[in-house]
C-alpha cells in the first residue's frame, strides 16, 4: 500500500509539473503546446486513472506514464522554446 501512495505522489508531481510547463506555453510561446501539455497532464493525476477505470475499465500503469512522461520532458527540456528562452 505504501508503494501505491508513493506511486501516486509522483503522479501528481509530474501532472503537475506538465501543467506547469503548459501554462509557461500559453503564456510565454505559444497556446498550442500549452494546450496539449495541460491535457495530457491529466492522464498523470490519480482521479483520471480513477474515472478511465471506472467508465472504461482502463487503468494506465506506472510504468507507461513514466516512458510518456520522459518522452515528452526530453524534447521540451531540449530543444523547446522555454528551454531557449531561459537558457537551459
């Protein structure tokens, strides 16, 4: 039980660490990625994968939201318009 809390904080670090990273996109370079990073943080945060489970009976595991989550922090972190704009 312990492992699934834990499993479940670092789900909603990185939704909300995409959310964040949507809202700098809107605000600072462009709406478009903005909009796409903010809605695919929700399929991080713990009630989503609550909802996918409970009107699909889909349940989307760990291990599939870390490689999604290190696919999309890659190329944003490297060559994205706010890795530019503050230097990263």
């Amino acid at each position: 039980m312990k492992n699934l809390n834990a499993l479940n904080a670092i789900s909603w670090v990185f939704g909300l660490l995409l959310v964040t990273i949507g809202v700098m996109n809107i605000v600072l370079v462009h709406p478009i990625p903005g909009i796409f990073y903010i809605v695919v943080s929700f399929l991080f945060f713990p009630p989503t994968n609550v909802f996918l489970k409970k009107k699909f009976n889909i349940s989307i595991p760990f291990g599939i939201k870390l490689i999604l989550f290190i696919l999309i922090m890659w190329p944003t972190l490297g060559v994205g318009d706010l890795a530019e704009l503050y230097g990263l």
